[in-house]
C-alpha cells in the first residue's frame, strides 16, 4: 500500500464530489426528494470576495459548519449546506477606478478564486444553489423586496445628516465611518445634509426587541442588539424659548420625575433651532463648534469617558413647572456634541443632581446644581413630589404633563431608520421613477430587473452626483402614454443583498418566484448560523426587519430566519517588529528555540498576537498551508485549535501535530484488515470514541471529540492485531466529518464503491463501554515505581491494600505516611 500522499489523494476525491454533485440537496418538488427525513439547514455567513481571497482564520467558521453538515448527513437528515457571495460594494468600485478596471470583471476575477479556495477545502456545499448578489437574476429579487417595502409605506425619502466622503464622493454609513475618516483609505468625512432613501425599520422596533428572547443565541449578541433597538419609558415635553414663542424644542426623558432638579439643556450641534436661537454675540463660537463635531463619528461624541465640551447658544429655555419670574424657570441652552441628532430628539434637559454626565458638565462649565434625592432614593426639593419614590413620582410627573398638555408619558427607541441609499455605481439600483412634476413611483414589476447600465468612468462627483447620472439614456424612461420618467440614480448599500439570501438559498435558480411557498415552509428557519461576532447588530439586525416585512406580507412562515446563532472565534496570528518597531513579514522571520530574528541580519525581533491583516504583514494564505500539510490538516488544526467560539493564534508548529495523527491513521489501514471480528480491546475503544465523538458533535465541541479520535489511534497502533474491516469503516465514519479526504479513502479501502458522505452514523453498545479491571500506575513520592491491575470498581481501601502488596519490596525501612488514591486513574503512597 501506497504511503499518505494527500497531495494525489485530496484533489481526486475533490473531483468526484464535483462531478457526482455527491452533496447536492434534494428539497421539495424534486424527484426523489423525502420529505419524512428531518431537515437541517446549516448556513455561513456568506464572505464578501475580496481580491485578497481568504487567509486561514476564514476556514474556522467554515470548518465548523461543514463538519456539522456532514453529521446530520449521516444521522439522516435532509441538509442545506449551500455557499455564494455578497460581491456589491465599495471596495470593488474603488478597485475599478485605480485601476481602470470594471468592477463586474474584479468580481467574477475573485469569486473564482475564493471558490477555488473553498473547494479545496473539501467544504461540502451543494455547489447548485451558489448565488451571487451582483447577479441580475439575485438582485432582481431584491428589488421586488424594495416594492414590497415602498408598498407597505416602510421606504422613503428624507433630508438626513449623513457621512460625506468627499474624496470618495458617496455617503458613508456610521459603521464605515472611524474617528472621523473613511474605514476604506482613511479619507475625511463631514456630516452634511443629502436626500436620502430611508427603511423605516423603527416600525418593527417592538417585535425586533421581543422577539430575541425566543432565539437560541448567544447572551452578548442579544444584549447588543437590544441596547441598538434602547427601548426606553419616560415622557416627552416641549421647553419653550424665553421671549420667543415660536420657538420650542421638544426633550424626551426616562426620569420626568426630576424636572424640578433641570437646570440647562443641551441640543446636539446639528439641530435645526440652533440657527434660530443663537445668539449675534455667541455666534461665531457656536459655529467653529459645529463644524468640529461634524468631524466625529458618533461614537466618538457618545463615549462617555470622553471630557465633556460645549458652547452657550446665548439664548434660554423655559422650565414649565415655575411661575413666570422665578429665577428657576429660566435655564440656559448649550450646543454639546455628546447629544447626537440620531439618537431621541436631538435635545436634553440636564439634571446634574441626578445624572453623572450632566454634574461633569455642570461642574466645568459652573452650572447650577440642585439635589432631588435623599439618601433613600425618595425626591427632595421637588415640591409636589417630596418624599415621593421615584417610581410614584413618574407616575405623577407624566399626569401632571398631560394635563397641563405640555407633555405625555412615551415609550422611545434608540433605534433610527435605516439610511438605505448610496452614491455608488456598484450596488443595486432602485426600481424607483421620478416624474418631473415630483411624482415617485414603482417601476413596473414586469421590469425587473432593472440593471446597471454599461459605464467607464466610475469617479465620485464633487456634487454629490451618483456615477449613475451620468447614464444618461439608462435614466430616461418613456412610458406608455408618452410621460417623461427619470430612473432614481442613488443605488442600494452592500447590506441589502445579504438581507435575504439565505432564502434564496431555498430555490435558487426560480425565474418566476423569489422562492417557492413549499420549499420555504420545509426549510426554514436557519437551524444553525455561523460568522463573525462583527455581525452582532447590524446585518442580524437588518435581514430580521426584512424577515418580518415578509412574514407580515405572507411571504414566509416563520417571524424569525436565524434560530441559533454561533460566533466564531478569531483566528489570530504572530506578527514581529523590530528594535525600531518596523513590522517584519513572517516569511523574513528564523526561529530559534523562543528567539526571533530577521533573516536577512539577524536582528532579534519581538512577536505579538493580532487580528489578521495586511498592514500587520501577518497573513496566512491557506493555499500554502495544503500545500505542505493538505486540506484534511488543516482543518484537523482548525477544530483542533479549541471550542469553535473561542480566539486562538494560528502556530505553524503545531500543524506537523495533526499531520502525524493523519499518518498514524493511514498506518492502520497500510497493515491491512483482519477478516475476523477484530481486537477485543480495540472494539472497546472504539465503542467510547463513538460515544465520546456522537456527543461532543452534538455540542459543537469539535476539539474535545478529536481527542477521543486521537486516544483510539493510540490505543489501536499500540495493539499487535488489525483493525476488522467494521471498525475500519466505523472510524473512517467517525473520522468523515473532520478529515472528509482520508475518510473517503479508508472507506474506499474497506471495498466500498459509493461515498461514505451519505452513510449512517455508526452505533455504539453501552454493554462494551463497561470496563471490569484497569491498569493503575503506582507512585512512591511522586515518581511512578510499579503497576498494577485491578478492579474497576475497586474502593479507595481495597486499591491501597493493593498498591502496598505489590511494593512491598520497595518499602522496606520506610514508613507509609499517607496514601492519595484518584479513582481509575493512579495511586501515589507517600512515604518517610
């Protein structure tokens, strides 16, 4: 027999997968589809298909998903395990104008290759259902979503303050945007008012928050996404500016309890009565303070470890609970960039003896103070409410506000609309028409797709123009009674696409139906959802409002498409730096011992764990890693590395490891089978390894299930007899999720034609896992001197008389001071 030659073994079963579409997913409506099997519909969080392709931290969260497709395969299941590409956005348009290529072509270019990439993975996805967002027949799709929101009243446009990239000429969303510059080339961005495309997602803002408890995700996702969504109770009220009756703002407030302790307010530098009541003399100051914040992401402004800033708009406020010419009615107004416009009302009163935040701003800008609880939590210097719990006190504040109609009780989110359009030629245009007299309407769905029009010049408009405007045949539609339409020339952001393809997914190549009414009631929801905990709010967020949207229109049947959720952890690698701090690829690093020193002149560098990254000069390319080691290694070392949510740097010297375990398993099958029932103390091992194996799978606990594999091919080399040809195919089974290649071929070599992919999961007799005696090591001080065997169920008495009799020998002149005893495991005699 032929030794483990991957590099000939891999590619051919890879080949065979292919051309036999070996996990091709039969669902309803095909022939021979069984609908009596459970369904298991397993899903990645489809990549964006860079020109950089993967590195190997991407494989950990594939790896996991893939080994779990592959168990319920062989429990029975019906199992969607599908693959495509999220390939609308910034990046590839960015591409095409450096360097004059069309971003359709980057696409294609690096989506072959992050294909080829995963397809020597030995990834099973039912390559049939790959869809591709920037595919006409994928985002004709998404526009018919978009009419079903246009319809349904939940899109619109609106006049936003939105993140300008004027080096990149588009708008930029708050999650692109970081301390001010572009995530994408670290350009400046200001915020500036544009007419925008809006979802109105904070219709669903109550279902968006219920709805979680219901999701089988973990803690820390859902306690981010209820902090976006802020639900919050408390009451609305207007302050009136003094002496200008026209002019009010409007503050919501979760303690309405502590009006009588307000005394200024704060309006975020982009609301619209600044101008208004700004004072000639404050003026200026006010300006230069608006045009600074407008260089901060809001992030920024909300961190509350940040000293706070402000300026003094000149002009005051009226608090409502004091009678005209109390001092205390009149309260100053201050523009401070920590009250953010998307966030409530864009307005504050401030109680700074009740709030933190409000007595550090009080305290540096020489605000007045005034205390409104005792040391009991009851309101002072409150009036009407003295003596009153806070919760009383609410409810009496909120009465009194509606009666005197100047306020009512509300509840309010954090959560703001969905800013959903983009100044790019690379996304999804809208099925939007302009009429000229300022008519929107819906292009008609027989339309559909309406697709990008053939453009060479890519290039941001210091107007704001999108690059679409400038098609300017593509813009012009004619319809049937002869009216002049304009098309909508803003086009959709990257997140609309990945807002719904895990139902597309469902029925891929349907040219009539975004999916089948059937094949969605069969497979939905997503069993089990892996990707990056990057994802916690946002793209969670948006497809669950898109989901709802179509459960609301009867389009799906369930209210939620993820129910369980996994983060993968990161796959972190070294990066090394000079005395100078100058980082040093990996490629020009010599390791000696735990020394590290450049190459080229052997100055010792220092190593630190990071993220993966191109700027770190510590990227791993996969490709290079099955070329040494195979594709089966590599993904041994990835579910090897630890629990699948857990972080873990990338060590070279560690891949050599799970190699040899690979090897150590082909030698098994290089001495042959035994045509008999095998070795009893192999069959025994092998029965704890599948039960050992079925378990930690059941729980994703793919690291401590390898071990088990690992303590079988122990045990199983160290015995002098061959493996029987069922327990050769039992461990090929056990062994097919993990290292899907070797398995194949020792399922091959037990003289079986047909892929091991579909086969059963093996059983295990719990009658075998009895074990009647065990081998104990006997310690004397500490260091092993003898062993003995005895029986498994042995009491702690019986093993010490036991250890004694067989060390007699070695005890003479020595006095037995105590005996520690770990059941099964070992005896340790202590003496003096």
């Amino acid at each position: 027999m032929a030794p483990y030659e991957f590099s000939e073994i891999e590619p051919r079963w890879q080949k065979r997968w292919l051309a036999d579409s070996t996990f091709r997913t039969l669902g309803p409506g095909d022939e021979g589809f069984d609908p009596s099997k459970p369904k298991y519909y397993v899903l990645d969080m489809f990549p964006y298909p860079s020109g950089a392709g993967l590195h190997v931290g991407h494989p950990k969260g594939y790896t996991a998903t893939d080994i779990m497709a592959r168990y319920k395969r062989h429990q029975g299941f019906n199992v969607l395990h599908p693959m495509g590409w999220d390939a609308f956005g910034l990046p590839a348009e960015q591409y095409a104008i450096q360097t004059g290529t069309h971003p359709r072509e980057t696409t294609e270019k690096n989506v072959n290759h992050f294909r080829q990439q995963l397809q020597s993975l030995g990834l099973s996805y039912d390559w049939d259902r790959e869809v591709n967002t920037t595919d006409p027949n994928y985002y004709r799709w998404t526009q018919w979503i978009f009419r079903k929101l246009f319809e349904k009243g939940l899109a619109y446009q609106a006049e936003a303050p939105v993140w300008w990239c004027e080096e990149l000429g588009t708008v930029l969303a708050n999650e692109e945007v970081i301390n001010g510059k572009s995530e994408r080339g670290g350009h400046a961005c200001v915020k500036r008012p544009l007419r925008q495309w809006m979802l109105k997602i904070t219709a669903y803002a109550e279902r968006l928050l219920e709805d979680l408890d219901g999701l089988d995700w973990p803690g820390s996702v859902k306690a981010m996404q209820k902090e976006w969504i802020g639900r919050s109770e408390g009451a609305e009220l207007d302050f009136q500016i003094l002496d200008a009756p026209e002019s009010s703002f409007r503050v919501f407030t979760t303690r309405p309890d502590t009006l009588f302790g307000a005394t200024f307010c704060v309006l975020s530098p982009e609301h619209p009565l600044v101008d208004k009541i700004t004072t000639a003399e404050n003026l200026g100051a006010v300006q230069a303070y608006r045009k600074e914040a407008a260089t901060k992401s809001d992030l920024e402004r909300a961190e509350l470890q940040k000293e706070k800033t402000g300026v003094f708009t000149g002009a005051f406020a009226c608090n409502p609970l004091f009678e005209v010419g109390d001092s205390r009615r009149n309260i100053p107004v201050w523009v401070a960039d920590y009250v953010l416009m998307s966030y409530g009302t864009g307005a504050i009163m401030c109680v700074p003896g009740g709030d933190e935040r409000d007595l550090e701003f009080a305290h540096k800008m020489d605000l007045a103070v005034v205390e409104i609880e005792d040391a009991d939590g009851n309101l002072i210097h409150s009036d009407w409410l003295n003596g009153k719990s806070v919760e009383k006190a609410k409810e009496m504040m909120c009465q009194w506000l509606e009666e005197q109609g100047i306020g009512q009780a509300k509840v309010t989110y954090r959560l703001r609309d969905w800013l959903f359009s983009r100044q790019r030629y690379w996304g999804e245009p809208f099925p939007i028409l302009h009429g000229e007299d300022g008519e929107i309407v819906l292009a008609p769905a027989e339309d559909l797709p309406v697709t990008l029009p053939e453009l060479d010049d890519f290039t941001p408009n210091a107007s704001g123009d999108p690059p679409l405007a400038r098609a300017k045949e593509w813009c012009k539609v004619v319809d049937d009674q002869g009216k002049v339409w304009q098309r909508e020339t803003n086009s959709m952001p990257q997140w609309a696409g990945s807002c719904w393809y895990y139902l597309r997914f469902l029925d891929p190549t349907n040219a009539s139906e975004a999916w089948a009414t059937e094949k969605e009631k069969y497979w939905m929801p997503v069993d089990l959802y892996v990707g990056g905990a990057e994802h916690a709010v946002l793209h969670l967020l948006y497809a669950r409002f898109w989901h709802k949207v179509l459960f609301d229109c009867g389009l799906v049947s369930n209210k939620e498409p993820f129910q369980k959720l996994v983060n993968q952890g990161m796959v972190q690698s070294f990066a090394f730096k000079d005395s100078r701090g100058v980082l040093v690829a990996a490629d020009e690093v010599e390791v000696e011992g735990d020394q590290f020193f450049r190459s080229s002149d052997r100055e010792p560098l220092e190593r630190m764990v990071a993220k993966m990254s191109k700027s770190l000069r510590n990227v791993v390319n996969p490709d290079d890693v099955i070329a040494e080691f195979g594709a089966d290694t590599v993904r041994l070392y990835e579910a090897f590395m630890g629990p699948v949510t857990a972080s873990a740097p990338w060590n070279p010297r560690d891949l050599p490891g799970a190699h040899r375990f690979l090897q150590r398993a082909w030698r098994l099958f290089e001495k042959g089978l035994d045509e008999g029932v095998g070795d009893s103390t192999v069959e025994k091992a092998l029965h704890a390894c599948n039960k050992k194996v079925t378990a930690d799978l059941e729980e994703m606990s793919n690291n401590t299930a390898l071990a088990a594999m690992m303590e079988f091919v122990n045990t199983a080399t160290k015995s002098t007899a061959l493996l029987s040809k069922t327990q050769a195919e039992t461990f090929a089974l056990l062994l097919e999720p993990f290292a899907p290649h070797i398995a194949e071929e020792f399922w091959s070599l037990c003289g079986n034609e047909s892929s091991c992919a579909w086969q059963p999961w093996p059983s295990f007799d719990e009658a075998l896992l009895s074990v009647d005696t065990v081998e104990l090591p006997i310690q004397l001080n500490g260091k092993v001197r003898a062993r003995m065997e005895i029986a498994a169920d042995a009491d702690p008495a019986q093993v010490e008389e036991m250890a004694l009799k067989v060390v007699k020998d070695m005890m003479e002149g020595k006095t037995l001071r105590k005996a520690i005893i770990i059941p099964g495991r070992m005896v340790n005699l202590v003496v003096g």
